[in-house]
C-alpha cells in the first residue's frame, strides 16, 4: 500500500474513491447523502495546496483510503475527514492516515484537530480513542479535538522526504502499470504463428527456389 499527499492531479482517483463508497458510508464520511453531481462539486472544489490530503493507493494505483485535513491558520485547529473503502477496512488504513495528519499538522504549527462523528460510529470513535482527546457530544454527533503535539525541523524534514519518496514511487508504479498495458496490447494485436513458410534453394537447379511450410514447435512461444 502506497502512503502518498495527494495533488491536483489526484482530483479524478479522488471522485472515483467516493463514487465507489456505499450510500451508508458517504452518509457517516459526509453527514448527508451526497448526490453524484454533489461529489463532483466537492471534489471540484478541493483546495489541494491550502488543504491537505492523503491517499492509500493499491497495488493498481485504485486510491483505497482517503484523508482530508482541512486547514484553519498557524496556531489554530484543522478539521479530519477520512474514508476507507470496505474491502480495505480494519487493517489500520484509518488510524495511519490519522497519524499522518497529526504529523503534517504538526509540520504547519497547527496545534489541534477535529473530528466530527456520528455517536454510531463505532469504528472512527476507535480510531480516535487511541489519542489523548477531548470529546463533546450533540444529541447524535461526537467532536473530539486531538491534541497535536509541536515537533521541530526533523520532522518537517522527515515529512518532506516521505512526500519525495511517495511521488516517486507513483510514478514509477504508474510507469510499470502502463508498461504493462502496453505489452499486452502488443500481446493481443499479434497473432501466435503456427507455422512459417521459408524459401528453400533445390540443390540440383540452383536457379529455382521452391516453397516450403515449416511447422513450428507446438510450444514455440510468441515473445513481445
Ligand atoms: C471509519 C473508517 C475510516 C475506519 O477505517 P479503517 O481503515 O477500518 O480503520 P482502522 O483499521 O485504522 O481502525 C478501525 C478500528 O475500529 C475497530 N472497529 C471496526 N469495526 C468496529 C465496530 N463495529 N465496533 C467497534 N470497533 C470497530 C477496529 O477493530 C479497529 O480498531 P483496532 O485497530 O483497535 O482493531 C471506515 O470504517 C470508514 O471509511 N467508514 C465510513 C466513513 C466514515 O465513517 N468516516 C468517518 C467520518 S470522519
């Protein structure tokens, strides 16, 4: 799983994300059922540089888990979201873009984060559990605030090498993808030959050439 900040051009994997989320689960990540005209907007309107997002990608670059720190000034809070798409969930995918987030805030001098959430959700009430937090209940809905402890410039160093890293390994990781389309394209558009025909000099008339069909090997393989 490919840990990675999301950019602009991220926007596309990004409304697909929340295209392929359950009704229920866009209802717990967004606090109303978003139509797909409403994600689009949404996703439309991200602020990539200002905000801060983080992304989960698979093995087939499919971006599985999704954070959005959304970010108040210097020495004030900023506000998680997350989303994890259910084949991927309970597996830490959550709690580790938590933490990524806390480190990025950390990183910007923001000194807390929010997290709004259903009192039903089980599972984000987990997630945040494991933080020292304070928790504020609304009929239905819990905010917790997380305490964002300030780090130095190792940190930031450390966070801008992780972002390095983790642009590097999507490209490459999309170059490989692309390689490999390509090669079975070039696979599909040959057709296996089971035989090739070849010109054989006659030895008694070395100024006629005749035909001859070759089989190949039932095993030859068709290499690209
Ligand atoms: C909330 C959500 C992001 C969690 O993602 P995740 O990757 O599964 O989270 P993690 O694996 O890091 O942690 C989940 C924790 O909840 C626990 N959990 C899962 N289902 C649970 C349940 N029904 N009751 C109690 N705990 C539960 C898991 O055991 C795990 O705790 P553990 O690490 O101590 O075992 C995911 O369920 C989701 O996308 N939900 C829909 C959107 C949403 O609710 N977003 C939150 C709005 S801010």
């Amino acid at each position: 799983m490919l840990l990675k900040r999301l950019s602009a051009l991220d926007r596309p994997a990004v409304t697909e994300h929340f295209a392929a989320q359950e009704r229920r689960d866009l209802y717990l990540r967004f606090g109303y059922w978003p139509s797909r005209a409403a994600i689009e907007g949404y996703v439309n309107a991200l602020d990539f540089e200002h905000d801060a997002l983080f992304g989960h990608f698979d093995r087939s670059l499919r971006l599985v888990a999704l954070a959005h720190l959304s970010m108040g000034q210097p020495n004030q809070s900023a506000e998680f979201a997350v989303s994890v798409c259910v084949a991927h969930r309970c597996h830490g995918l959550g709690q580790s873009l938590l933490d990524r987030c806390i480190e990025h805030a950390s990183n910007c001098g923001i000194h807390s984060i929010h997290i709004q959430t259903l009192a039903e959700n089980r599972p984000m009430l987990c997630i945040v559990l494991k933080h020292r937090h304070q928790m504020q209940s609304f009929a239905q809905e819990r905010l917790a605030t997380v305490p964002v402890p300030a780090k130095g410039l190792l940190s930031q160093l450390h966070e801008s090498l992780q972002d390095e890293m983790a642009a590097l390994e999507h490209l490459g990781v999309r170059g490989l993808l692309a390689l490999g389309r390509a090669c079975s394209r070039a696979a599909h558009c040959r057709r296996p030959a089971t035989s090739m025909q070849v010109q054989r000099p006659v030895t008694t008339s070395p100024r006629v050439a005749t035909e001859a069909v070759v089989p190949l090997p039932t095993h030859s393989k068709v290499t690209t």
